[in-house]
C-alpha cells in the first residue's frame, strides 16, 4: 500500500506544481522575484518527477539528491530575495547569504556520492547534517522576513510565511531522524509530497498579493465559493464518519446505536449550515477576504445589477432596485422612498422584510438636507457613527433593525434614498463597498428617474389624447349647433309639411345620437384601442352617401352625388367615424360655396381604394396655405372658427387607416379627397 501513494502522491506534486509554474511564467510580472519563483516551482515538481523515476528505478539515485538540493536552493534564494529590501547592506544579510551558499554547494558535494568528511565532537559531518543546518537557516530567514515587514507587507507575505514554514517543520521533523539513523524514514516519506500539495495554495494567495509578482489568476468567485465549499462538507463527513466508527467502537453495547446517531446528527447539522443565509454570508466574506486582492468582483456584480433590472417585468421597478441593493449589501429587507416632485415630499414606493409602518418624508427634512450636502455612499444608524448616527436616528421607525441609508443621486441631486436593514453575517464596511454602493446606487437613481418620467409622460399624452378628444368634440358640438339653428330658421318656413317634420324628427334624432357618441368618447381615453379593423364594419358606400346627401339635401342645402362604380363599393370601416368626418368636409364646401351653388360629391376606384372627393367653388386657397397652415391645430380663418376641422378630419381618417388630400386654387374652390381601404367581393355585408 505504502509504494503506491509514495508513487502518486509524488506525481500529484508534480502536475500541481507544474501547472501553477506555467501560470507564473504566463501571469506574472517580469522581475527577479518572478523569475525565482517560477524556478522553484520547476524546480519542486522536478524533483517529485525525480522522485518517482529514481524510485521506479528509470534514473540513477544521485538525481533525487541533485534535484532536491536544487529545490531547498531556489526556497532559500526566494527567502533572501524578500529579505534583501530591508537588510541587503547590512552584515548580518552578506552573512547569511554566504552561509546559504557555502551549505548548498555541501549538499550538492556530499550527496552526490554519499560522502562522509569526518565527525566533529562525536557528530558525524555528512549531507544529512547539511539538510538539518539547511532548514535551520531556512528557518532563520523567514523570521527576518516577518520581523521586518511592513504592516502592508505582511498581508501579503503572511500566506507564503505558513506555507513555507510548514514545509520547513516537516523537513526538520523528516530530517533530524534521517541524521540520527542515516536511513529515511518511508512512513514520512509517503507524507513528504502531500505537504509540498498542501502548501501550494498559500503560495498562490501569496504570489497574487506580493507587488514583485502580481500573478493574475482571475478564479470565478462563484467557482472558489462552490469548490471550497465542497472541500469543506467532504472534510466534515470525513470528521462526522471518524467520530462513528470510534463511538461504535468504543460504545460498548449500544456503540452502533450511538454512531448512527451522530452521523444523522452530523449530516443534519451540515445541512443547516449550507441552507444557512448568514452562514453562507460569513463564508462568502471569508473567501473574498483571504482568497482574492478586491472584496467585489464588478464585471459579475454591475451584470447581475443589468439583469436584475431587466428581469420579473410585472414587478415595479422600485421593488427589483430594492432587492438588488439588499443582495449587494446581503441584507435580508429595507425600503426606498423617491421623490415627487409634485408632491413636495419623498414617497415610500418599495419595501421589502420586516418593516415598520413607513411614511413620506418632507423634501425640506433635515436628514434629506444632510444627504444633499454629503458625498458618501452611505450613512450609518450604528452607534458610535459620529453625529450621522444621531442625526439619522429618527429614520429607525422606519425600518427594523436599521442599518445604513443609501442617498439615490441623480445629476448631483438627491432623487431619493434607501434604509437597509443589518447584513446577515457582521461586516465593516470600507472603500470597495463605498465605491461599488455609490456606482450601483447612481445607475439605479438613473433608472427610477427615467421610468418617472416615462409614467409622467405616459400621463401627458393621456392628457394630451382626452384633450384633443375634447377639442373634436366641441368642434362637432359646434357643427351640430349650426345644424340645428338651420333646422329652427326653416320651421317657419315648412313646418307645415309632413315630409319637412319627418326629417325634422330624423335630423333631431341624429343630432342626440351624435352628441352622445361625442360624451362616449371621452370616457374612453388611456384604453388600449383594438386591432386596426377590429370592430369597424363593412358598408355600402353608394347607400351610405345616398343618405346622407338625402338627409343634407332635406336641410335646403344643394348637393349633387356622383357614385358610378362599376365594381363594388364595400368599404369596412367605423359608420359613425365616417359621417363625423364627412359632415366636416361638406360643411365646409357648403361654407366656402355662394348660396344657391351645389357642392359635389364624387365617387371612384383607385388602386385597393375608394375615393370621396367633395368639391366646392368657393374662394379657394393657397398651396402654401395647404402645406404650413391648413392641418395646424388652433389655426383658422373664419370668424368664430375653432381651427380644429382640418386637422380633425386628418386625424380621424388616418384612425380608420385612410387618408385625405386638399388640391385648392384662389378664385377656383376646393376639392377634398377622402380614401379608404376597399373590401374585396368576396366580403358579404
């Protein structure tokens, strides 16, 4: 069993060291630490591949020796190299140099043949001696390089100091019976290799940290999070199955009882803490505080943030900008007040836990104004704060267990804030945090702002479109009334024909009809409007003209219909819409005419359309006054006029997915041309 593991754990080594070599020599800065730190890596996995061919019996014995020699070298020019920027003129540095010199050139000498020089006071001076005296000295040097560092330097030396004093204890443990016997031990043998794996990854945080080296390893904070985590549960599995076997063992009768029930036991108990928020928490702070230089990854965290906007649409936007600072900040609940401008205060629109009954906020509050004149990220309720502490503690009520507040900025103006509650593991917050809260905060202000002023605007055309519905309506009000003020001229006139009093009685009918379709249709603004054609109808446009000449002709006015189709005259679209727009247009022929003088009315095909062309022999107008003027809302020249006709019309065709065209001239009347889309034969009424 013992050949085996020496085999592979020595090959282990090897590909681990080899592999984080090729990082060093791709990811590293190009100096001279660099370059000797790359060595001893090559150098450690050249001697476990040394190992392993001298053991299998594929090299001669003396390249183990050679190779290790090689690897406790490079180890203690790495040593001195860091030792050299505080102690490089002095003796004791030139001293310790040239006994690390003269004691590798010994083992290179003495092991090379296994030589013995001699003894000395009854200790025998051979390379066994050496490589005790070697990692004496490496000891020796560590504690220069840690006695002398920096408060900075030894956050990032400290990892390199473990790992490389747990090689050296074990060396001297592995060594000093090796000198005492001058036979190795194969037991420690077999664990050589797995100390060397053991201390790669304090080298490696260390290698990320040291300024000389700078390895860029950029590890997925996802991924170490995941991976020691499994390492983690596997290891107390492992605990959880020793500490079975030993109570079965030693539990006498009731010993399997026993073990079952501390593996139950154990195995619930690691799944409490996987499932455990403020456990995750503190280990996720763990990581990015040992593992990694900065706390935040901001690539992964200013994505997530786009994402988290942009997901859950049916959820308002202030609840996902409230639940991406509480995960950016790992609290549990908050709430966020923004400000209405037309409202004068700071509006609660979003809360998330446990809170209290919250309340709008005053925009002359002094807390607001603290916020305005402040350019922190954030303000603590904690106590001991300073007098932000004081002076925001009113705002506890609002949210239990109140922890910060979050000033949302929006172009150097508070557009509003966040009160969140405390993390789930305790944490101090420093510059990362600040730098990363104030980016994500001024994004989000961005975001609530802009869609404020999305609904704001949404409100302004609702308002604009119940408006311009409004102007229509007074404009036909106005059109009815002149109806109905022909209609009582000409009672004294005809009010003794029947036939004048049935359409009297028709008109009348008409005009109630119309007045009321014009209420309805201020009771439907903000609705979405149904599928073009959804709910038009398909008419006879020959019939439809018919009566409606009929009925202008019954008033006393003179119109002349022109409707020779040889096909089919269907149209669909909306009759009422229809008549409004076409009771527009003839009331201004019938305007625009001398008394006496007909106003035509002509019908014809065109490409997929019917056309309504309504002709007058008025005064005409101009073609600039067609082109700038005619179709601007407001614009009129008739006295009493609401110049909202023309445009009126245009609006209504293009709503029933037609059009209309003017052609005018001074002195030569008008001509309108209504088109709308013609319905095939195949259609039925």
């Amino acid at each position: 069993m013992t050949t085996p593991l020496l085999v592979w754990g020595h090959e282990v080594a090897f590909v681990a060291y080899a592999v984080f070599a090729l990082i060093v020599a791709v990811r590293s800065s190009r100096t001279l630490l660099a370059a000797l730190f790359l060595t001893f890596m090559l150098a450690t996995a050249a001697w476990a591949q040394s190992f392993v061919a001298v053991y299998l019996g594929y090299a001669p014995v003396w390249l183990e020796g050679v190779m290790s020699t090689a690897r406790d070298a490079v180890w203690l020019g790495i040593a001195l190299a860091l030792m050299q920027r505080h102690a490089k003129d002095t003796n004791y540095f030139r001293a310790l140099t040239a006994v690390a010199a003269l004691l590798v050139g010994l083992q290179v000498v003495l092991g090379m043949d296994d030589l013995m020089v001699g003894a000395f006071a009854g200790v025998q001076i051979d390379v066994t001696l050496v490589r005790v005296a070697m990692t004496i000295l490496g000891f020796i040097v560590v504690e220069n390089v840690m006695r002398n560092a920096s408060r900075g330097e030894l956050w990032a030396l400290k990892h390199w100091a473990i790992g490389f004093s747990a090689v050296l204890a074990f060396q001297l443990l592995y060594r000093v019976p090796e000198f005492l016997t001058h036979r190795p031990d194969l037991s420690l043998a077999v664990a050589n290799p797995i100390v060397y794996i053991v201390a790669l990854p304090f080298f490696v945080v260390s290698s990320t940290r040291l300024p000389q080296l700078k390895v860029r390893v950029h590890s997925s904070r996802t991924f170490i999070f995941h991976s020691t985590t499994l390492i983690a549960v596997g290891i107390m599995l492992q605990g959880i199955a020793l500490a079975s076997w030993y109570v079965r063992t030693y539990g006498g009768s009731n010993g399997t009882a026993l073990a079952v029930i501390v593996a139950f036991s154990g195995v619930a108990a690691i799944a409490a803490i996987l499932v455990s928020s403020g456990a995750r928490s503190r280990f996720r702070r763990f990581i990015n505080e040992n593992f990694f230089s900065l706390k935040y990854d901001y690539r992964v965290e200013w994505e997530k943030a786009i994402r988290e906007l942009a997901a859950s649409p049916g959820q308002d936007t202030p609840e996902r900008v409230l639940r991406i600072l509480c995960d950016l900040m790992d609290t549990s609940g908050g709430a966020i007040w923004l400000y209405r401008e037309s409202w004068r205060q700071f509006i609660p629109v979003a809360k998330r836990g446990d809170t209290a009954v919250i309340s709008p906020v005053p925009e002359n509050d002094p807390r607001v104004e603290a916020l305005r004149s402040r350019d922190e990220a954030f303000a603590s309720f904690e106590e001991g704060a300073g007098d932000g502490g004081n002076l925001f503690s009113p705002w506890r009520r609002f949210v239990d267990n109140a922890w910060i507040v979050v000033p949302m900025r929006y172009r150097s103006a508070v557009a509003g804030f966040a009160i969140l509650n405390r993390p789930r593991a305790p944490r101090t917050l420093d510059w990362e945090d600040q730098s990363l809260l104030r980016l994500v905060a001024m994004q989000l202000a961005a975001y609530l702002v802009q869609e404020e002023t999305a609904q704001s605007l949404a409100d302004a055309r609702q308002l604009e479109d119940f408006n311009k519905r409004f102007a229509f309506v007074v404009h036909d009000i106005k059109n009815t009334i002149g109806q109905l003020r022909l209609l009582v001229s000409n009672i004294t006139k005809f009010g003794d024909e029947k036939e004048f009093r049935d359409d009297m009685v028709i008109t009348l009918g008409n005009s109630v009809e119309r007045l009321e379709g014009m209420l309805k249709s201020l009771t439907v603004v903000g609705e979405r409007r149904p599928v073009n054609g959804a709910d038009y109808q398909v008419i006879d446009l020959t019939n439809f003209l018919e009566k409606f000449t009929k009925e202008k002709c019954s008033l006393g006015h003179t119109i002349v219909l022109n409707a020779n189709l040889s096909n089919t005259s269907l149209v669909r679209t909306d009759f009422d819409i229809l008549h409004r727009v076409l009771e527009h247009v003839v009331s201004n022929a019938l305007e625009a005419s001398a008394a006496g003088v007909a106003v035509t009315i002509d019908v014809s095909a065109g490409t997929g359309t019917l056309q309504i062309a309504v002709s007058d022999q008025g005064s005409g107008m101009t073609q600039q006054f067609i082109s700038e003027e005619l179709f601007r809302p407001l614009k009129t020249t008739k006295l009493g006029g609401f110049g909202i006709g023309s445009y009126q019309v245009r609006e209504l065709m293009r709503d029933l997915d037609g059009d209309v065209t003017v052609e005018s001239a001074v002195g030569q009347g008008t001509r309108v041309t209504l088109s709308m889309p013609l319905v095939r034969k195949t259609v039925g009424i």
